[in-house]
C-alpha cells in the first residue's frame, strides 16, 4: 500500500510579472479568463522537485526522473501544497492550491543515469533575429539554441529563494538546483521567437549530473511536434541541458501552447 510523504506547503511567488510573456500579468491574464497572472511552470516542478529531493537526497540530483503536467494555475501568494505518495515505482506528486488540483508528476529514482550521446544534439545559437510569432514557428524537426545562463554564488541563493526552497543540501554541497533547467528550456522558445502570451503545460526531466553552481548552462532541442488542439497552437520539444558545451545535465521534454486560442491564427 502507498504511504504518504509529510506535505510541503510553498508561499507561490510570480517570479515572471516583468517578463515578455504576459501570460504571467495579471490584466493579460485575466484576458485568458484566469484570475490574474500565472505562477509559472517552471517554478511550481521547481516547488514538485522538493519532495523527490527530500526523499532520496543527493542521489536523485544525480539521476533522478521527474514528469509533471500543469492542470490549473498556481497564483502568486496563494499557498501551494505538494503531496508525495509512496509507490511501487516511485512517487506520486500532486500539486494543490485554492481547493484545486493544479499539476500532477511522478518522480522516481533509476538505478543509474542513462547514456545519452552529446553529438546527438546539435549545438546552434538562438535566433539572431526572432520572428513574430505565428502558425509556422517551431517547425517540426528543426533545432533550438538558447544564449549561456549561470547562476553563480549571489544569484543562485536569489533563486533559491525565489522558489522558497529551504533544503539546504544546495548550500551545503554548492549545487545548482535542477529547477534552473526548467527555466533554460523555456529559453528554447523565448530565444528563438517573439512571443505573445503562451503557457508551460507539461514536462519530463530526466537528470544525468549534479549541476555546480558554476555552471554555464545552455540548452539543445529539436522540435519534435507541432500542432493545433482545441484551437491551441502546441509545441513539443526534446532537449539536452548541457553545462560548459561538454556535460549533459539533463534530458528532457517540454510542452508549451505557444500560441493561446484568443491569440492563433483562425
């Protein structure tokens, strides 16, 4: 039978109110019919990945697996509570707020991380020039590159609490928390084209290394679908987060409704 985890409750912060996707204002926001501006993905799998953290440690910063899909917004100052379950296979996550379930995840530990081959991915620069927006962005089969991110010393204890992480393995150990990968792969999109609003829907991160806090993180994807549904322009992207152009830290899968049904094209 599954046993619980003791919960996790996080004070949600809206760490994006300032940035080009508007989807994170709240006048925008509540164009799209939500209560005002979104929390964004990125952060509440940063507030899913303190419990898989809490219950392996330094060995699921190694090679642990994690997969979340967002169901409904997290608002800033409104609590967050996350819930691990026990498994056969692992962990069960949920994430709740106001009364509603808000994204549901699974992490899980593998025995080792797996092989990925480096030259698999190929390395290009972001966009020299981003396009504006439209059906045709992100065609399918072609590569992404993001611009260098870091987070060294001051900035990566800003992160931290950003995401009101308390673990102190990061501070103890000088470790980069993985929810940093999450924020470079959505600079898969944002790096690449001039977006209107758009929203993080769901992701798998698969990690292959601790990440230093000196790291120069950069991210490497091919878009591997691109759709409608519901009215919805969808992309969906495979990617290896790499450290210093030679260390794979994590491979993963975004998913990403680039283009909101009050914005695609009729």
């Amino acid at each position: 039978m599954a046993s619980e985890l003791a919960p996790y409750a996080v004070k949600a912060f809206n760490t994006a109110k300032q940035s080009e996707n508007k989807m994170h204002d709240d006048s925008v926001a509540r164009r799209f019919g939500f209560a005002g501006g979104l929390v964004p993905g990125v952060e509440v799998l940063a507030y899913m990945l303190h419990q898989p953290v809490a219950r392996w440690g330094r060995a699921f910063l190694e090679r642990g697996l994690i997969e979340a899909r967002f169901i409904k917004p997290v608002y800033d100052g409104e609590i967050a509570e996350v819930v691990a379950r026990e498994a056969a296979d692992g962990l069960v996550l949920e994430v709740t707020s106001q009364g509603q379930l808000c994204a549901t995840g699974s992490a899980s530990l593998p025995a080792s991380a797996p092989h990925v081959v480096l030259a698999e991915y190929r390395d290009v620069p972001p966009a020299a020039v981003r396009p504006a927006v439209s059906a045709e962005s992100f065609a399918a089969g072609s590569w992404l590159g993001t611009a260098p991110r870091a987070w060294p010393g001051q900035a990566a204890t800003t992160y931290l609490d950003e995401i009101r992480e308390r673990d102190p393995i990061y501070a103890n150990e000088r470790l980069g928390h993985p929810g940093m990968l999450q924020r470079v792969m959505n600079r898969l999109l944002v790096d690449n084209v001039v977006l209107g609003p758009w929203i993080h829907v769901g992701s798998r991160m698969q990690l292959l290394s601790v990440i230093a806090e000196t790291d120069e993180i950069t991210a490497r994807g091919r878009v591997v679908a691109n759709y409608e549904k519901k009215g919805h322009r969808f992309v969906e992207i495979d990617a290896l987060v790499v450290a210093n152009g030679t260390k794979p830290l994590a491979h993963c899968h975004h998913v990403a409704i680039y283009q909101p049904r009050a914005e695609a094209v009729a």
